[in-house]
C-alpha cells in the first residue's frame, strides 16, 4: 500500500437518509470522487478518472457528476457535492474542483 490516508463513512450519513435518498450511481460517484479528495473535502480528478474507477464511459461519468452536484437531501436541501470550474490564465476553463460538503457524511483522514 502507497498511502495510510483513510475515507471516513460517518454513521449519521446512513441515518440522515443518503443512503436510502441517493441514487446507487451517485452513491458510487461520491465514493469515487472521496478518494481524491483533501482535508477541505477538495479534489479535482479528471472524468475520465472518474470513468475508470466507475468502469463507465467519460460522457457518463460527466452526467453522474451533474447530478449528483444537483442532488440535495429532502430533509435538509443540503448538497453534497459543490462543483466549481477554474478559468486559467487565459480565461478558459481549465478544470473543475469539488468540493464534498459535510452532508456527504465522508472526511478524509
């Protein structure tokens, strides 16, 4: 193993309703996106990284994303995921960051 780095799945995730509100294509999504993230709940792989992990085509992995940036808890309207595109230099978006927001139930540690 290359890294003693661990994401934490808290129990009030399941208890909250996630697991039973959140489609199991996003549930797998969060989970891919989680092991990229950092200590802010940051991260920014590429969808075709994404893909791999979900063993899905790129195009699919995009529409995973969307949605589940565009899911939110029906007891709260929390998210659990913030997606925010980065403009380089020139002005063009260069790449995307994540953001998994506590309602997720997962830090990293």
């Amino acid at each position: 193993m290359t890294s003693d780095i661990f994401v934490k799945f808290h129990v009030d995730a399941v208890r909250s309703g996630l697991l039973r509100e959140l489609d199991p294509r996003l549930w797998a999504t969060l989970c891919a996106l989680a092991t990229y993230m950092d200590a802010k709940g940051e991260c920014w792989p590429t969808q075709e990284q994404i893909a791999y992990l979900l063993n899905v085509k790129r195009p699919t992995a995009g529409k995973n994303i969307r949605d589940l940036a565009a899911f939110r808890l029906k007891a709260t309207g929390e998210p659990v995921l913030l997606a925010r595109k980065v403009r380089n230099n020139n002005g063009t978006f260069e790449n995307t960051v994540y953001t998994i927001l506590s309602a997720s139930g997962l830090t990293i540690f």
